[in-house]
C-alpha cells in the first residue's frame, strides 16, 4: 500500500464514528497505531483530560510509552503537560539536554531506551482536550511534514470523539470524554481480571480481550464492560485465541 492510501486509509478509520465496532477505544488505538505506522516514529501514546483537567493515558503503542507518559502526570511537569495547558506542540530532539529540567523523565525515557519526543495537543477547535505522544529512540526533531501530520491526525480523532453517540442526552464534549475515559477504566479492570484468571501479563491479558472482540466483531468497550459485569463468562475469553 502506498503512502497516499495508507493516508486514507488511516483518516477514513479514524472518522468512521458509524462502524458497527466503534468506540472511543478502537478510537484512540488507531490513532496511536496509525502515527507508527505513517511517521518518522518508533512508539506513540495519547492523553486526555478528565473533568478535574487530569490528564489520563488512554491509548499507547508500547507500554515504555504509556509509562513515559504516567511519569509526567506523576510529577506533573513534562512537554505533554505543557502542550496540553498551552494548546501548543512541544519537541525534545534531545532529552538529555533536559536532565535539570526534567530529572525524572529524562531517566525514565533513558531506561525505555527514547531520546527523543514530540508532542501535539488533541483538540477540538481551540480546546485542547489531551496530547499525543511520539517518542523516538535516536535524537533529532520530528520532520516538519510528520509533525503537521500527526497534527491533522490528532484532530480528525478529536471531532470523531465528538461525533460518537456516546450518550443521547449529552452531546458537549464533557460528556464524550468522560465517557471515553469511563470505558478505558472498565477495559483496565477488564484486563485485570483475565490476567488474574489465566496468570498473564496485562498487556498479553489485553490482547487476549482485543482478540475476542474483534473475533466477535463486537466493541472492545462493550466486551469489557460484559466482562466487568459478569454478562460474559470469563472462561469463553481465551478460548479459541489464535495462539493460546
């Protein structure tokens, strides 16, 4: 597939809010996959705030990344929280530099094994509703072309937020990312029970879960919050998962 219809196909992906299996879930996993795939990028990870303006990780491609990204809310300083508080990308091309600034970041991302990282602020118009993380593991900027790109891509993610049918008696974006923040905690507790049942890591535990959605072309947020519920039995998660 070429570059332009890999373009395509990642906007069509993101926008298409009318998919039987979409939920913000699917969402923000695209768009994180879709930064790896289409920029100069070797991890991404997404935040959004929640009511109280706390950023939340809410999609990552690696767990090094959602672990950059919970070191920043933890401290509460890092170029994620300022471009979400400025509404303005932020670019580190070498985090080393940084040591005084950022101490615990900075070791953090040493130990990941990144060097280098760029941010852009999740909007919707004016406001800023999280950012996107893009990390890399050499130093250097991220080009100029990548960097309006993954721009363009955290935007069209925001306005598709807004136009999912998260609660008929809420259409402000409040309403849209609680939501979506209330699903990805169901999906966390979700993953918790499947590892603590078959004795996996949580991140093989969310794949196992990804698997079955996507096997029963369901919504990965209505499968864990099934699963959460008790309306889905436990023991029919793995069962016929591709490798297990």
């Amino acid at each position: 597939m070429n570059r332009e219809r890999e373009l395509a196909t990642a906007f069509v992906g993101l926008a298409d809010t009318y998919a039987p299996d979409f939920d913000p879930l699917r969402l923000f996993d695209r768009l994180v996959h879709s930064c790896r795939r289409l920029l100069d990028v070797e991890a991404a990870a997404v935040m959004i705030a929640d009511a109280r303006g706390t950023l939340k990780t809410i999609a990552a491609t690696e767990d090094e990344a959602a672990f950059i990204e919970l070191m920043q809310t933890q401290t509460g300083r890092g170029p994620c929280m300022d471009c979400y508080r400025t509404g303005e990308s932020r670019s580190v091309p070498d985090v080393t530099a940084e040591t005084e600034r950022w101490p615990q970041l900075v070791a953090a991302m040493n130990d990941a094994g990144y060097r280098s990282l760029h941010t852009v602020p999740v909007r919707l118009h004016d406001r800023a509703l999280g950012a996107l993380t893009l990390l890399n593991s050499r130093t250097g900027a991220l080009p100029g072309g990548d960097a309006h790109l993954a721009q363009a891509l955290a935007d069209s993610a925001a306005l598709a937020l807004m136009h999912w049918s998260a609660d008929p008696r809420g259409d402000d974006v409040v309403t849209r990312v609680q939501s979506a923040l209330a699903a990805k905690t169901v999906l966390e507790i979700a993953k918790g029970m499947i590892a603590a049942h078959e004795g996996l890591p949580l991140s093989q535990a969310g794949r196992v879960l990804d698997d079955y959605a996507d096997r029963h072309r369901a919504s990965l947020a209505a499968t864990a919050q099934a699963l959460v519920d008790r309306d889905l039995d436990i023991t029919v998660i793995r069962r016929g998962t591709v490798g297990t």
